[in-house]
C-alpha cells in the first residue's frame, strides 16, 4: 500500500510509466532545443554580400500600369537585407529600366535562415503594429544572420491621406533611401512607422520625410532632392499593382490582398499582428518543416 492508503501498481507498470514520463520528457526537449538553436545562434551569418547577384529568372507578370524605372537595389520590388552576423547590409542590384520586370529574389541561396517577406503601407495602421510589436525582434534575427527581411513598400492609402497621397510619397522616400543609402533602409523603415501618421490625416511633409531619413542614419545628400521630387512615385504605382495583381513569386498566395501582408519562407502569416510570441512560434514553425532548425 502506498503513504494515500490505495495499492501501488505493479512494479513492471512502474518501469513502464517511467519510461513513457522520460520519453515524454525528452521529445520536449527536442523542441525546446529547435527553438533555442533558431534564436540563439548567433554568428552564423548568411553570407550576403556573396550572393546578392544571385536571383532567380522568376518574371513577375500582369503589369496593368505604366512602365517607371525602378531605384537600384529593389529588383524584386522590395529590398532584401541581411547579415553576416554583425552588420546588417542590403544586396545590391541594378536599376531596372521602365519597361524591365522585376526579378524575384531567389530564396534558395538563403537555406540557411528564415526568410521574411513583408508588404507594407506606411500609412497602415496594422502594418504600425506589426512592426511595434515585431520589429525588434526580426532586426535583431536579422543582425544575428538568423533571417533575412526583404521589404516591399506599396501604397493602398492614398485615399485616406487628405489629398496628400501620402502612401505613395512615403513609399517613394523608401525607394529613394533603398537607391541611395540601403544599408539603412531596416533603420529608416522603423523611423517611419514609429512617426507614423494616423488615417484620415495630410501625414508627413517631404520635409520631414527627409528629416526621419537622416534621423535614421541617411546620409545621402541625393535623398532630399529624391524625395521632393517624388523621383520613383510612378514606380511606387506600378510595384503596388504588381503586389495587387500578382503573382507573389516564392509564396503561398496569388496576390496581396491588404497590408501588412507577412511570408515567412513563402508561407503567409495570419497570425495577431500584435503578439510577438504568435509570430516568433510561426518562424520557427517554418524554420523547422524546412529542416534549418534541426
């Protein structure tokens, strides 16, 4: 009889429970570890700047507007950053010309790290609380060489800026950040959000799009000139039809359908835009059915 005054079971079951209790046990440390080795790994680098020339031949098809040459650095449409396990730095990619389509990153030379694909409206106030809640922790993914984030600034908001049409211009200050200082492009992206202008309003001026640009980092005395002069607004409208038309290449959806719209290795997040630990669990999810987290 056991101290509760009720029969111990036989002493091969208690063998067997045991054992099945250590089983247990260990498959959860299993998972624990997969975690911990994804975020935690520090140093491991992707290897950037060796593969930035490297793209698929993936055409993005079903232009519906006009043709605009596109800033350098934004082949895709968005542009991708990375790092070696200590700087992040952007790849770098000619230019396209008015009439050349884009090309999709290819996602296959980046096996070894979660790849994060995001379309964002910086007047959208979910893709504000998106990055509120997620941004730290995907640059710090990124800086560690864990991730890449590759951005792809649109503009579905226009309406809701007071004749400003402010998606689009802030849009464009992106752009012209991506062409001329890319390397800060991550940094300027959380300036914009954190100073976001709320719907329904006229949102920044030019004037101070550029001050957030340099406040970030930016030192490129081309930027404010770029800026002013909305020198890729036609591209901001042909690469917002592109995203709304589709194909997504390298992804699990025909088209963007609203803003933010997250991949992460091709799998849309649907996940709450304001919990950290949802979209943490969702990357590593994704890491692990690609085999990198094991």
């Amino acid at each position: 009889m056991s101290a509760s005054g009720q029969a111990r079971p036989p002493k091969k079951d208690r063998r067997e429970d045991a054992r099945e209790t250590a089983r247990l046990m260990r498959a959860e440390q299993v998972k624990r570890d997969k975690r911990r080795r994804l975020f935690l790994r520090g140093g491991i680098g992707i290897g950037l700047l060796a593969v930035v020339a490297i793209v698929a031949v993936v055409i993005v098809n079903n232009v519906t507007a006009k043709a605009a040459p596109g800033p350098a650095n934004m082949a895709s449409d968005g542009i991708l950053l990375g790092s070696d396990g200590t700087t992040v730095s952007a790849a770098t990619t000619a230019a396209l010309e008015a009439d050349a389509d884009p090309i999709a990153t290819d996602q296959s030379a980046l096996s070894d790290t979660a790849n994060i694909v995001m379309y964002v409206d910086y007047l959208c106030p979910i893709c504000g609380d998106f990055e509120s809640t997620n941004g730290e922790q995907i640059t710090g993914w990124v800086t560690a060489g864990n991730a890449t984030v590759e951005i792809h600034p649109i503009s579905i908001l226009d309406r809701l800026s007071s004749g400003t049409e402010y998606a689009t211009r802030a849009a464009n200050a992106a752009a012209c950040v991506a062409n001329y200082d890319p390397n800060n492009f991550l940094d300027f992206n959380a300036a914009m959000f954190a100073d976001q202008p709320a719907e329904n309003t006229t949102g920044r001026t030019d004037a101070e799009l550029t001050s957030l640009a340099q406040g970030a980092g930016v030192t490129s005395s081309n930027v404010a000139s770029c800026i002013a002069d909305q020198t890729y607004s036609d591209w901001v409208d042909a690469s917002t039809q592109r995203a709304l038309d589709g194909p997504i290449p390298n992804s699990n959806i025909d088209a963007v359908e609203g803003t933010p719209t997250v991949l992460v290795n091709g799998v849309k997040y649907s996940g709450s835009n304001s919990d950290a630990a949802s979209f943490e669990a969702f990357v590593t999810e994704q890491m692990i059915a690609a085999g990198t987290a094991e």
